[in-house]
C-alpha cells in the first residue's frame, strides 16, 4: 500500500506532459477511480446511499479529500522532484493533530507540540538554504504541495468530528470521487483545461489509469488495515509512502537530492514519530 501510493508521486511527474493539463489529468483521475469504486461496491451487493446530508458530505470530501489537493498536486509535481513531493505530504498527520489542538478537540502534549516544530522545521530546511531546491521558484511549487496537505488535514477533522459510520468508508471515497469529478468537470470546462483519453490508449492513458487503480485499491487496503490492526497501525503508512516516494524517484528519474533534503526529510520522519499518538485516536489516520 505504501510503495503504491509512493509510486503515485512519480506517476503524477509522468502524466505532466505536453497536451495535459493538472485539472484535467485530476478529473481523469478522480472518473476513474470513482468507476472502480462503483465496481467493488455492486460486487457487494451495495449501493451508493444518498439523502441531503449524505449528498452535502460527498460534497465537502470530494473538494477537500480529492479535487482541491490532487489539482494542486499535478501543477506542482512537473516542478518538484518525486522526493520532494512526498516529504510535503507527510505534513498530513502533522497538521491534523496542530488543526485539532486550535479547535481544542485534542489535548496538549508537549512531545506531539514538538513534532509540529520539527515538521515546520523540515519545510523551512527544504525551501531556505540556496542549494536545497533547483531554483528559488521551486518555493512556490513546495507551498502550493503544502496547501494538498493542509486540505487533507481538514478532511480529517471533518470527518472525526461529524462521522461516517453512516455510509461506511468504501461508499464515502466513491460519493467522494464521484463529486470531485464533478467539480472538477465544471473547472475543466471554465478553464478549457479538459482534454479527451485517447483510443487505443497510450503511454499517457496508461499512467492515469494507474494512478486511478492506485487511488482506489491503497484505499481500499487501507480501510481493511484500519478494521483488522486499527488506525494507530493503519497510520503508520505514511512513513513508507514518503521513503517509496523518494525511492522510486530514484529510480525512475535518477533524482539526487541536496543534503539539505535529507536533513528535511529525516526532520520531517521525526516529527512524524513524535505526532504519532501511543494508543488508537480518530486523529492519527492520516488521509
């Protein structure tokens, strides 16, 4: 599940070619994903449940969860190396629990308060020295990956805080997709930033459909982690998805990182352990 999701960072530098573009490259995404997901839901012998407030919570995680952060993924991942990417994303349970402790839905700690240093830290050893990132503009990319993160960590206390016991997770990332689609559709089309999948499908075909089946199956295996070892376990994942992230960056475009991005990353990993509660907490499943 982590190397799979790790993966994704690459992908997402792949698909950035000539005649796409981000908004358009995430609707796919999020079309596809959400068929899958319809899919695994009917061999279930399940549907899709909808009233007002179901219909209003699609809504909200299909903005945050999805459209939003993944749009903002794909314009800054053709500017930022695939290990840069997947340091920011580890922000996520970071910024849930600094997002938790001002809402006061969590309690102080001092060891918790000292990771959300050393990750604001990381960032600040990733974007300030002048050998950290190929260019000053690079700044803008690693802030613009850092609101993906942001939205991810409020889909998180939304979610703690109003619940989905209701519709139960499967069928809330497939409502979820299926409005980001939507929201993403109406951008495309008031951008012109909406292009077509070509048949028979090609390298770029091929690349999203990858990221889709990513999208949904690490969900998916994620949910099932959360339900058989709990979300404490199940969150751990995040330190696999950034290390796979700048692995198979590696691999794939040959990246070599500063050694300030080493430094920012071994910060960030720390302060993931430091947020990290010791027992299960509705705040500790990063998205």
């Amino acid at each position: 599940m982590g190397g799979a999701w790790g993966l994704g960072f690459s992908l997402a530098k792949l698909a950035a070619v000539d005649g796409t573009t981000p908004i358009g490259i995430a609707f796919w995404q999020c079309i596809l994903a959400s068929f899958l997901l319809l899919v695994f839901v009917f061999f279930r012998r399940s549907k899709i449940p909808l009233s007002w407030q179901l219909i209003k919570l699609y809504l909200i995680v299909g903005l945050l969860g999805a459209a939003i952060p993944t749009t903002c993924f794909y314009y800054a991942a053709p500017k930022l190396s695939a290990g840069v990417l997947s340091i920011t994303v580890t922000l996520v349970p970071i910024l849930t629990y600094a997002l938790a402790l001002l809402l006061r839905t969590e309690f102080f700690s001092a060891k918790r308060v000292t990771g959300i240093l050393f990750g604001a830290i990381s960032i600040f050893l990733l974007v300030s020295p002048e050998n950290s990132l190929p260019s000053e503009t690079s700044l803008i990319w690693v802030l613009l990956g850092c609101v993906s993160s942001l939205c991810y960590a409020i889909e998180n206390i939304y979610l703690a805080t109003r619940g989905s016991s209701d519709v139960g997770p499967i069928r809330l990332a497939c409502g979820m997709h299926i409005s980001a689609s939507i929201f993403l559709a109406l951008a495309a089309k008031t951008t012109d930033s909406f292009f077509f999948l070509e048949i028979p499908i090609g390298s770029l075909e091929l690349i999203i459909i990858g990221m889709a089946i990513i999208n949904a199956t690490a969900y998916a295996l994620f949910v099932i982690c959360i339900e058989k070892s709990g979300p404490l376990f199940a969150s751990q994942v995040g330190y696999i998805v950034t290390l796979a992230g700048v692995f198979w960056g590696i691999v794939i475009f040959n990246e070599s990182h500063s050694i300030w991005v080493w430094v920012s990353l071994v910060t960030m990993l720390i302060g993931l352990m430091l947020v990290s509660p010791k027992k299960d907490n509705k705040y500790s499943v990063a998205d």
